[in-house]
C-alpha cells in the first residue's frame, strides 16, 4: 500500500502596519544613523596641523571658528573638495565659555581664548566669540571641549599609527613617528645621550642628516623642576594672555615664535621706550598674529640686524608689559635668538 503525503503551502498572514510610536522611533533612528554617517566627526585617522593659524571653519563653506597652532593634533575625516572634516578637542578657561543649547551643543565662546592639550599645556587653537563647543568634562578652571569642523586638507600632516624612526626617516613627507621601541635621545649624532623615549612616545621630526634625525617630543615635568633663562621659560603663552593678565607674566622669559617686520628706534612720542632705544615690531605668536615690540639690548643688536623682514624667527624674551600705553600691544626684552 502506498501513502502518499501531500504539503499544503500556508498562506503568508497579511503585514500589519506598524504602530505610530514604533514607526516614529525608527525614522528619529534613521536620521540620527544618517546625521552620523555624514558627521565630520567620523574621524579614520590621526593628522597634525602643519603651520600656524591655519583657518578652522565650521562648514566647507562656513564661518570660522578660529585658527590652529602648528603641530596641533586633530582627527581627519572625509575630504570635500580641498577641504578635510576634523574633530578637534582640549582645555579652555571656565570663564571663558557659557552654557547654550543653540544648535545642539553645551557651550559657547564668550570671549576669544586659547585652546590647549591639557590645562596650561601647549596651545592647540585660538577660538573666535561666539563659536559652539560640546563640553566633555570640568576640572576646577577648566573645561575639556570638543569641537568638529573643516580644515584645508593642504595644511595636514598625517601620523602614521605606527612607525619606527628608521623608517619614518625613509619618507620625505615623515613629521609625526611613534617609537617601536625604547631609544636613548642624544645631544647630536654620536654624542652622549641626555634622555630615552619610550617605547609608543610620539615625537616630531624636525631635521634630518645622513642616517640621523632630529626629534622634537613632549611630556610632562614638575614645574618646580624646570628653570629657563634668567627664570622659568614658557612656550604656550599668547599675546591676548599677556595682555589679559599683565601682572601675571611681568618678569616671565618667554620662548615665541615671531614674524620680524622692523628694527625700529623710540623717539618721544613712544612713552614705553627710552629715546634712542631700538625695538624689533614683529607679529605673533601664532594663531593669533597680534603685534608685539622687543627691545634690543646693544650687544643683541648686531645679531637682530642680521634678519630680514617677514623672516619667521624664535626669540627668548623677558616680558616687560603686557599692554603698551596706546596700542596695548605686549612689549618684551630679547634675551637670545634661538638657532
């Protein structure tokens, strides 16, 4: 006897519609994936800025938001036209930011201010009024922010993730390496070494010669432990610091990058100098550009005439005011011309 079974195919039950409140939370859904997707802040990799006050924009086309500091550290993104998505992010001074909830963020510059990498660290950008920052966290006078935006792509140095200084130095555009293993740093080539750098230190390279190259890294020391000349030298400080809180950076040698304009010589009408005294004008430092005087003692004097105008230069300089009499310009007294 033979059976035989037979499959009936079921019908497919009718779709039943979706719930209001489940269709709208879906679509809120997809748009936020969507917003996400085409975020500048989808960052891929690491970059650095390559010179000082490179515009920072908030659109392709937008406002800017302020300028960079050479050596800056952001995360790059998509690229659109000559333009390059980045998410930038450090420590700005409490009252300098108030809360807002414009546009979806938590701040909002209330007066132009620095940037840095930590409290009173190296400055990553000068920030314009009124621009929107995310709040990540406080501490004390301090607040971490976030910020993403468009830099020209032409003004970022990618950093490899992982590279060996040997290697690095193989590569005519290397600028930011990451050590493979622990090195000693020496004074020059075969000379005796002052230092190591860990194993994962990012550095700089900033010259290179035959089989050696010259590293620029940063770090962190007790101030108590470092001395500058004729006192504790600082880099991350501005012009608008300066003039901001004189009294504070009166005596301070500064370490500035500048643009040398002129040698100058005070007459009368310059209160802040003595007749006859001769002042560099320069501009900086970078992002800001503001103009600041330094006057020459007589045994710099041969050394500064040596430098053309618009050359960039880096000057030790010992902070006399942090507001001249009518410009309010910084006035500081050259100590030394770095190499």
């Amino acid at each position: 006897m033979t059976f035989v079974l037979t499959c009936r195919p079921q019908s497919t039950p009718a779709r039943r519609p979706l719930p209001a409140a489940h269709a709208l939370f879906l679509a809120v859904l997809a748009g936020i994936v969507a917003l996400w997707w085409a975020s500048p802040a989808r960052a891929q990799q690491t970059a650095t800025v390559r010179r000082d006050g490179e515009p920072f924009l908030a659109d392709s086309g937008g406002a800017r938001l302020g300028r960079f500091a050479a050596g800056a550290a952001v995360a790059a993104g998509q690229r659109r036209g000559d333009l390059t998505a980045v998410t930038a992010e450090g420590w700005i001074i409490a009252t300098s930011v108030q809360p807002t909830q414009e546009n979806g963020f938590d701040l909002i510059v209330s007066r132009e201010d620095n940037v840095r990498v930590a409290p009173n660290g190296r400055l990553v950008a000068r920030l314009a009024r009124n621009t929107h920052l995310d709040q990540v966290e406080r501490r004390g006078a301090w607040v971490h922010v976030r910020r993403d935006g468009w830099i020209a792509t032409r003004g970022l140095v990618p950093a490899p993730a992982a590279a060996s200084a040997a290697d690095s130095a193989d590569s005519s555009d290397a600028r930011i390496i990451v050590l493979r293993t622990r090195l000693q740093l020496l004074r020059g080539p075969d000379a005796p070494p002052v230092g190591t750098l860990e194993a994962g230190s990012p550095v700089r390279i900033t010259e290179r010669a035959g089989q050696w190259v010259r590293v620029e890294a940063s770090g962190w020391v007790k101030a108590s432990d470092v001395r500058g000349a004729g006192g504790d030298t600082v880099s991350a400080v501005t012009a608008a610091d300066l003039r901001d809180s004189p009294d504070v950076w009166k005596g301070k040698v500064l370490r500035w990058p500048i643009q040398f304009i002129a040698l100058q010589t005070a007459d009368e009408s310059r209160p802040d100098f003595q007749p006859g005294q001769h002042y560099i004008l320069a501009r900086g430092p970078a992002p800001e550009y503001a103009f600041v005087y330094i006057v020459v003692p007589p045994d710099k004097l041969a050394a500064v005439t040596r430098i053309q105008p618009l050359d960039s230069v880096t000057v030790l300089a010992r902070v006399i005011s942090g507001r001249s009499t009518y410009l309010a310009n910084p006035i500081l007294e050259l100590v030394d011309i770095v190499p």
